[in-house]
C-alpha cells in the first residue's frame, strides 16, 4: 500500500521569525540546525535570507575570494 501524500502547509513569516533569523546569521547557526528548530526547510530559510539579504550558516565568499586572490597574484607578477 502506498503512503498518503503529505500536505504542504505553507506559513508565512512573522516578525519574530526574521528576527529570529537575523540572529542565527550574525551567529553563524548551520542552516539544518535552524531548519530543525524552525520547522522550515532549508530551502525556504535560504530564500527568505536572499531576500533580506542576509548569509546563513558559516558561508564565505567562496569563489569570488579565490577569483580576488588569483587576481592579486597575477598583479603581483605583473609588477
């Protein structure tokens, strides 16, 4: 026998949710364990920070960093 399909509730966020989500940024929480004490997915959390424009978790800048230290060395041979 097959499972019921599980219903997607969809909740908005109120103004504690982003505060409570601003401050897991600034401490740099992991995504899944905001997710778990939220009860939201991950890919909802990650939407709502793009669009507050704030990072979750412990992200870097990741490949622009490495573009900008590449860069910095090729000017240095330049030079």
């Amino acid at each position: 026998m097959a499972k019921a399909k599980k219903i997607v509730m969809r909740r908005e966020y109120t103004n504690a949710d982003v505060k409570e989500l601003r401050a897991h940024s600034k401490a740099k929480t992991p995504v899944a364990k905001i997710a778990k004490l939220t009860k939201r997915t991950e890919a909802s959390l990650r939407q709502k920070a793009i669009k507050l424009g704030i990072r979750l978790g412990h992200q870097s800048l990741g490949p622009l960093l490495i573009r900008y230290k590449r860069n910095q060395v090729a000017k240095r041979n330049l030079i």
